[in-house]
C-alpha cells in the first residue's frame, strides 16, 4: 500500500483537535459508536468472502444474508461456550473476592521474600504496605464504586450491540450504493479527489482492522501457548480474552496481565513461580506484540509517526478516559486522510476556479 | 423514497453493453461492473480534467461530446473529439500519471467514470471481467496508437 500524504503543520493541528472534538463526542455516543466499530470489523474481515460468493454466482443480498448468518451462529456459539465458562469458573463478586485476596497472598509472599533479599525493604516495611485491611477496603470501594456501574454500563450496551449485525448485513450490501450516494452530490470539479479520499479512506479502515484481527489472533496464541507451557488451566481462553482486551492501548495489555496473574496466584498459591512465569510470558509477548506484531500488521497501515501516536494515546485518554484510548488512533488515521484531501482541495486555486467556472455554467443554463 | 436502491435495470444494461470496453461482459457481469461506475453530466463549456492534473479514473461518454485539447503537438493529431461509447483518460487505469490533455464538454454530455482503485480491485477478485475489459481497452489503446503512427510517417512502427 502507498503511504499517504503526511498532513503539513497547519492540517496537522486541524486533525488533532477534530480527533480530540470527535474523541469527546463518541464518549458521549459510547452506546452508538461500539456497535458501529464492532460493525466495521465484522464488515472489513466478512467482505472479502461476499466477494469471493459473488464472484462464484451468488447474489450480493443472498451472499451477505448466508455470511451474516454463520456469523450470528458462530457469535452465538461463542457467546454460549464464553457463558458456559464463566459459569464453571464462578464468575461472581466471591470469586473475584477469592482472586483478589489470591493475588494479595502472592504480594504478601512477594514483598516478604524481597524485604529478606534486599534490607533497604525491611526498613521501609513494604510488606506492612500490603496489609489485609488495606487491600480488604481497596477490594470493598472497587466493588462498590465500579463493579456495579460497569455492570449496569454493560446492561446498558447490551440492547444497542444487538444492532450490531443488522449494521454489518446492510454495510455488506450497500455500502456500495451509500457511496456512489454521496460521490453523487460532490461538485464535478471534486469528483475525482473524492473518490480518491474513499478509496484511501477504505483502504485504511480495512486495513486496520483486518490488522487488528490478525493482531489479536497471533497475540492471544501466543499468550495460550506460552501459558499452556506454564501449565494455567484455560490458557486459550486466558488468552484470548487478554489479546482482545489488549484492544485497549497499554491499559488493556495490563489489566490483561494482571488477570492471568491473579488466576495463577489463586490456583497455585504454594507456587508463586508460577504467577512469576505468566508475568515474565506477559513481558516477553508485549515485546514481540510492539517489535514483530505490531509492525507487521497494524503498524504498517496507520503511517503514523510513533512520537504523534503517543501523543494521540495521551490526548485521548485525557480528553475520553479509555474511549479515548481505543479510538484515538484509529481516528487519527481517518481524520488524517480527511484533512489531508480537505487541505489539498482549498488550496488548490485551480480546482476552485473550476469548481466556480462549473456553477456559473450550470447558472447559465438553467437560465437558457 | 428510493435513496440507496439499485438503480440498475435492462436499460441500462443495455446501454453499457453498447459502450465498447464493456461490449463482451455478460448482463451478470455488467452488474457487477455498474456497482463500480459513477455517472457525472458535464454542462457545455464545463472541464472534465485538465492536462496535469493527476488521472485517477476513466470516462465513458454516454451522450453528448467531449473535446480534448492536448498540450503535445503530437497528440493533437490523435482523436480529438470523443463521442457516446468513447473513452478518455484510459491510461489512468494502469498509472496514475498526469493527464495529457485538457477535455472539455463541447456539449451538455453525460459520462460514466471507472476510478483506478476500483478497477483494480475488480481485476484482483473477477478475472473474468479483468481480461474482457483489458483485452477492450488494449485494442483502444493500440487503435489510437496507431492513428498516431499513421500521422506521423516518421516515427517507427512497433
């Protein structure tokens, strides 16, 4: 894939601040924009089989309809075998009590064994740092501060990702007709730089998310094979369920660590080598995520300079909390290619002055 | 309201099976390649493209007439106006080079336009339109080159 145009500095600025109004209006719209992203997903990595039908004779609505059905079935089935596992693991205020003190135990061990190694720690009593009450009312104040909003966000969210094939079915079949719609009312003196800001448009979009289901398969095997020789119980789920939150700039990576951790340090409290050896798996893989990983997949397609998307990452955040994590690179992307044509469009004198020649003409002959 | 509805039907089949390139295309195949097209009207006196300006796509005429006014002395030998079923800017499909001309509508003239990017994805996924719409454009291509050759004696024959 061509790069594309680095936007100049004045653009650049334009971009960052309509990334940073957007950021700010799609965590308004969270209940809109998460089915619309699980959408485009869907839409960019099922495309290329109603394609594939087409090209073999079938129909496009006949095409989308079969897709979209074994995609239901396979989320279904999904969605059934993910239930059916937390059920057996007791996913439940207990269970989360009984990882977290898990994961209290192994701090206890942890900063015992690190006071006996290094004396510096003994004289700061670091161990007394991580006492039972401390932890207990941390435990008590998350629970009641966050478990119930985020469960009641997630009830929430439930009835709008309901939307989220019927979105998927009519972009399958016609996004087509929707853009020759728009480039219909583009002036002809823009037809042309139009189409080549969709076609950009699309070939970013597409390949982001294809990259990032690519991403989060190579990711969440990694991480199943590495646990599985460590020897966690359901270390593909463990896997792939961290992959999938890794969505999640850094935040995610760590939160999925941490949830490995407290797994192995509540089933294998006697062996807190174990919790060791899932921490070091976690480093070892976010280093292959950003040296191999990422590069080869996502990295690649966004074109983004690495210092700009720290910055992006950081004014996300600040402006939208963990929307504004997960959406500001992409959105950057997007809004780039945007401001980039837009830029290219104002200041090109001659594409104006055809633009304007072309009304007085169509002036004239409405008059005729 | 009819907003994102095909618009596709045996009249205009029809008409784009009359349009050389697509003369060999199957009604199916027709379809397909409709999915793609853009269809733009041009007032009299109106700019398509200017020489220069970066050719993303190629324009099928319709109805109406287009002039090309090239900056080379050359090309002006070549076909100068392009009538219904013409096209102009084919070499846009292969590269994205600068147009060599300036086309102008010397009539109120309806055109249908193939962008680049398009075209190649639909070569990628349909091989079979591919090869027919290539082999087309391939004897247009050798056509106009030819009629150059004939105006120019001195230049060698390939």
């Amino acid at each position: 894939m061509k790069p594309f145009p680095q936007p100049g500095a004045v653009t650049l600025l334009v971009v960052i601040l309509s990334t940073c109004l957007l950021l700010l209006l799609f965590q308004k719209m969270i209940w809109l924009v998460l089915p619309v992203l699980l959408a485009l997903l869907l839409y960019y990595s099922l495309r290329p089989v109603v394609d594939a039908l087409v090209v073999y004779g079938a129909h496009r609505e006949t095409a989308a309809k079969v897709v979209c059905l074994v995609q239901m079935i396979v989320a279904a089935s999904l969605l059934v075998l993910v239930l059916l596992f937390l059920s057996k693991a007791g996913a439940s205020q207990d269970s989360l009590a009984r990882y977290l003190t898990g994961g209290q135990n192994l701090l206890k061990k942890s900063t015992g064994a690190l006071e006996r190694a290094v004396p510096i720690f003994q004289r700061m009593k670091l161990s007394e740092q991580v006492n039972d009450q401390h932890v207990r009312d941390f435990t008590d104040k998350f629970v009641q501060k966050n478990l119930l909003p985020i469960s009641l966000q997630l009830l929430e969210w439930l009835p709008s990702l309901l939307l989220v094939p019927y979105i998927t079915y009519f972009m399958l079949t016609d996004s087509t007709r929707l853009k020759k719609y728009i480039i219909k009312s583009v002036p002809n003196a823009f037809f042309e730089k139009a189409l080549l800001l969709f076609s950009h448009l699309d070939t970013s979009l597409q390949s982001y998310f294809q990259g990032l289901l690519v991403l989060t398969f190579l990711e969440g095997t990694t991480l199943a094979i590495g646990l599985s020789l460590v020897g966690i119980p359901h270390a593909l789920w463990l896997g792939f369920a961290a992959a999938v939150l890794a969505w999640v700039p850094y935040l995610g990576s760590v939160v999925g660590c941490i949830m490995v951790v407290l797994v192995a340090a509540t089933d294998f409290p006697e062996k807190p080598g174990m919790a060791y050896a899932c921490l070091a798996l976690f480093l070892g893989v976010r280093l292959i995520d950003d040296f191999i990983y990422l590069p080869l997949t996502i990295g690649r397609q966004l074109h983004v300079h690495p210092l700009l998307s720290v910055l992006m990452l950081f004014l996300g955040a600040t402006v939208a909390g963990a929307t504004g994590l997960v959406f500001a690179l992409p959105l950057f992307g997007v809004v780039a290619v945007i401001g980039e044509t837009v830029a290219q469009v104002v200041t090109d004198q001659r594409l104006r002055a055809r633009y304007r020649a072309a009304r007085q003409l169509a002036a004239l002959c409405e008059r005729i | 309201m009819r907003f994102f509805s095909a618009e596709t039907n045996a009249q205009k089949v029809k008409m784009l099976k009359s349009i050389p390139i697509f003369h060999t295309l199957t009604r199916k195949e027709i379809l397909e390649v409709d999915e793609l097209l853009y269809e733009r009207v041009y007032e009299k006196n109106e700019i398509v493209f200017e020489e220069g300006d970066p050719g993303h796509g190629v324009f099928i005429v319709v109805t109406g007439k287009l002039r090309a006014d090239p900056g080379h002395q050359l090309l002006k030998t070549a076909l100068l106006d392009i009538g219904p079923g013409e096209t102009v800017g084919e070499l846009a499909l292969f590269d994205e080079g600068p147009r060599s001309a300036t086309v102008v509508a010397i009539e109120r003239t309806v055109t249908v336009a193939l962008f680049q990017a398009e075209f190649s994805t639909l070569l990628m996924k349909n091989k079979s339109i591919g090869v027919k719409v290539l082999v087309e454009l391939a004897r247009i291509l050798s056509r106009r080159a030819r009629q150059l050759l004939q105006h120019e004696k001195h230049l060698p024959t390939l």
